[in-house]
C-alpha cells in the first residue's frame, strides 16, 4: 500500500483496505511516506519495498500524489532503470498491477495512463504515460472526502474541471 503520512489514517481508507486485505488473508505492507509532489526518490523506495515483500501488485490511497507515486513504484517494482529511461516510458517489464483509491475528486488519476513525478535531474516534474499504469481497480468513496479542508476541496474540484474542460 502507497499512501501519504496522515490522511489515509485520517478518513479511515488505510484501514478499509487492510481490513479487506485481512478478511481475504492477503498479506499487505504499507509506505506510508509520500509527500506532496513527489520525487522518484519515494517511488523508488516503495518500489524497494514491494520488491522485497514479493510484492504481486500495489495499492495506492490518496490524492494525485500518492496515486501517481503507486504507479511508479509499480514500473519501478518490476524494472531497474534509471530516471532517464522512466521517463522515456522505457521499460521492458509490466508494471504490477495498481489499485487506486482516491481520496480526493480532483486529479483522476484513478482513470488515467499518466504519472507526475518531480524529476530532479531536470528540477521540474515530469511524466510517465502507459496503458500499463492504468489501474486495474479504482475503489471510490465519497466518505473520504468528507472531511478534507475547504481549501483541498477547492481546489481540487476546480483540477476535476480543469481536466473535464480538457
């Protein structure tokens, strides 16, 4: 599982999922270190960890970054590559394959074959687009979303528009 710090714990999505994890006795781990425009550093890190769990697919709860950070560390759990091929959309293996559950209706990366990830070779963020990173399964549930500050509920319905209107 792929998550940020507080708000999976926060609005109870951590615990729905391990818990529908555990009623099936499917072993699950979670990263819970995403931040805010993440750099390939974290992806790497969760891709690290799913690796070493023999990991058979990856979970991410959240908003756009922590979604986009599971897509990676998908690519990531499968291919050794360095961020320069990442981003030439270079990889020889399938990712593992990606459950999105958002918690905010903002970016639609639960529906989309993109990640953003801030490159810090080139200090800007960059994309990976493929089919493959497209989730499998989006679990969608208002109630996590019921409690974002007003701020993030702006803003993020003005990004849904955003990407309606495009």
């Amino acid at each position: 599982i792929v998550t940020g710090k507080r708000s999976a714990k926060a609005n109870g999505a951590e615990q729905d999922v391990l818990g529908a994890l555990a009623e099936r006795a499917i072993p699950a781990v979670v990263f819970d270190r995403v931040e805010s425009n993440p750099a390939t550093a974290v992806a790497r890190a969760a891709a690290e960890l799913a690796r070493g769990q023999k990991a058979d697919f990856v979970i991410g709860i959240g908003g756009g970054s922590p979604l986009d950070a599971a897509k990676v560390a998908a690519v990531l759990a499968t291919n050794n590559i360095d961020d320069e091929t990442l981003f030439a959309n270079d990889f020889a293996q399938k990712p593992l394959p990606i459950i999105a559950v958002p918690t905010t209706a903002g970016t639609g990366s639960e529906v989309t074959q993109y990640a953003m990830m801030t490159n810090d070779e080139v200090q800007s963020k960059s994309f990976v687009i493929s089919d493959d990173i497209m989730p499998r399964i989006a679990f969608l549930d208002a109630a996590y979303t019921e409690h974002l500050p007003l701020q993030v509920t702006r803003n993020t319905a003005l990004d849904a528009l955003s990407h309606a209107v495009e």
